[in-house]
C-alpha cells in the first residue's frame, strides 16, 4: 500500500565525491527502508541525471543520502532550494560550514565549544621547512587530513617529523587546505542527533573500539573488527556532558533534521574535545546513527520515514507565500 504521506521521494545517492562507494551503500538501505513503509521512493544519482529532472518527473521530496562534496556542502542543498523541493539535513549554509572542518573549529571556539588545537596549511602556500615544523606546536603524534573530506580519507596519524611531509601531501592531493590537528588520546566516541532547535535531541553515545585505535575508512565499512559499544560504558555523568555539549555544538551551526558529532575524550583529564560534525550521516550497515537509534528503540525503516518527514527548505514559508 503506498503511503501518500510523501508524495513522490527522490532518495538522491552516489555523487562525486570520494564518498560515492559509501553513498551507493547508504541510500540503497534507506530507499529499500522507505518502500518497506509504502512510501513511492525512487533512486536518483546525481552524477548521471540532472537535478532539473527532479522538478520535471515530479519529485515532491528528496531523501539525502550523499556524503561529502556536491552532496554535504550546500551544494544540492543550494539546487533543491532553487528547485523549491523539500530535503532532508541541513540546510545550504549549515552544510556549507559543516563540511569545512576549519569553519567548524572557527564557529565552536567561537561559542566555547572544545576543539583540538590545530594548523590550517593552503596548498602551494606552505613549504617543507614549515610543515616539518607543526609537530613542535601540536606534538606527536598528531593528525593530518584534508580539510572537507568525510569517512576518514586522507587522514594520517603522523608519529614522528619524517612522515609529516608525505602525509600532508596526500591529504592536499584530495583538498586544496589541509588541516593538522593535535592529537587527543583517549576513548573515541560519537554521537547523532535528531531533530531541530530546541527541539533536537541526543541519542545515546557510542564508543568506537577500532583495531590499534586506527578507525580508518577500511575500518569503518568493511571489516567487523571495529567494536561499537552501545551503551557506551562511561563513567557516570560523562555520557550526559557529552550528550549536552554536543547538542550545543549543533544548534550554533544552526543545522537541521539530523546529524553526528564525533568526541575525543582526553585519557588524562576526562574532558571531551570535538573532532567534526557531520550532516549526512552514513546508513549503511556499519554506519552509527541507525546503531545508537536502535539502542533508544528506533528501527532502521522508522528512522528513515522520521527523517524524510523533517524534509524542509531554508525559506520554507516564502516559497508557500
């Protein structure tokens, strides 16, 4: 029985970004999710159809399952606004800042909002004499990657001065800034958020187990030797703090409909430091909001027809006038 509800739903995946691979797994899960509830979803991919056949074939929503550039970054947000139809995440200048790991920074420590100490390097600005010496500022080891890049590619745990210069260039190989990060040790954790405003919510926290501690892309889409512990085991009191820091880290963002932040929590002092925020969050298999939504009694497809249903526009009410 379809579900009218909806109309008709372009869940839009693959695009070109290095994420392509993860977003064909993403939205195939989602779109097989929302027919499951009778909804008239329809797969679309951007990078081999023109978002103007959205309008002519009638799409009354989009399901955003794309990760990563011309996808997470205001981009199709910016063209679905145009377009006038509603999408799910955020909206184009909450997913343009977002993707930008710098911009981030710059916003949360603006607001008081912990971050990782860091050293912004633009490609063919920087020469080898002051990259070899970023370690003596953030320490050893620390981390290297692209600047608006998700699923860890292109990140690199330098752990001495001869491996900076090779990690910086493989991460500007994939982005023209590159950002080096001091290094936080202690657990990872992460966690998604629902919602909008006020009216968002944290879902429970999960602490990531990787193997050597190397949560790479490898690591967190094709083995099952990465441990996700949900509940996530803390000390009392530490999954509220971090549940409440990042709930504020997305609402100075000003994003929308649904996110996850990632969380270093220093071995040391216990205090949480955010890593990146990320907009479009992946729905495969081993991806973690359906994880940490399961945990608070949400199933796959129920997640996916409550994020289609905050599907919105930035100027939702001049578009109705």
């Amino acid at each position: 029985m379809i579900n009218q509800d909806f109309g008709k739903v372009a869940v839009l995946m693959g695009g070109r970004s290095a994420e392509r691979e993860v977003s064909l797994m993403s939205g195939s899960g989602v779109l097989k999710a929302l027919q499951s509830k009778g909804v008239d979803a329809h797969a679309f991919d951007p990078s081999e159809r023109d978002l103007v056949e959205l309008k002519r074939k009638g799409f009354q929503r989009c399901f955003i399952a794309l990760h990563g550039r011309f996808g997470e970054d205001g981009t199709v947000q910016g063209a679905l606004e145009l377009l006038g139809i509603p999408y799910t995440c955020s909206g184009v200048m909450a997913s343009a800042i977002s993707i930008d790991k710098v911009m981030t920074k710059r916003v949360w420590l603006a607001e008081g909002i912990p971050t990782p100490r860091y050293t912004l390097l633009h490609r063919g600005a920087y020469d080898r004499d002051q990259v070899i010496r970023i370690p003596d500022d953030l320490g050893l080891p620390l981390i290297v990657k692209p600047a608006r890049e998700g699923s860890s590619i292109g990140v690199a745990k330098v752990m001495g001065y001869s491996e900076m210069q090779d990690a910086v260039e493989a991460a500007a190989a994939l982005d023209a800034d590159v950002l080096c990060e001091q290094f936080v040790a202690g657990d990872e954790v992460t966690c998604p958020i629902l919602g909008t405003g006020a009216d968002a919510r944290a879902l429970p926290v999960i602490r990531i187990v990787a193997p050597e501690g190397n949560y790479d892309y490898q690591n967190k889409y094709f083995t099952d030797d990465t441990q996700y512990l949900v509940p996530c085991g803390l000390p009392a009191g530490e999954e509220a703090a971090i549940q409440e820091i990042v709930l504020k880290a997305y609402r100075v963002l000003d994003c929308r409909g649904w996110g996850r932040i990632d969380v270093m929590i220093d071995a040391a002092t216990r205090k949480p430091s955010l890593l990146e925020i990320n907009t479009s969050p992946g729905m495969t298999g081993h991806s973690l909001v359906p994880m940490s939504a399961r945990a608070a009694g949400i199933s796959y497809e129920d997640l996916c027809l409550q994020l289609l249903a905050t599907a919105t526009l930035d100027h939702a009410e001049a578009v109705a006038e």
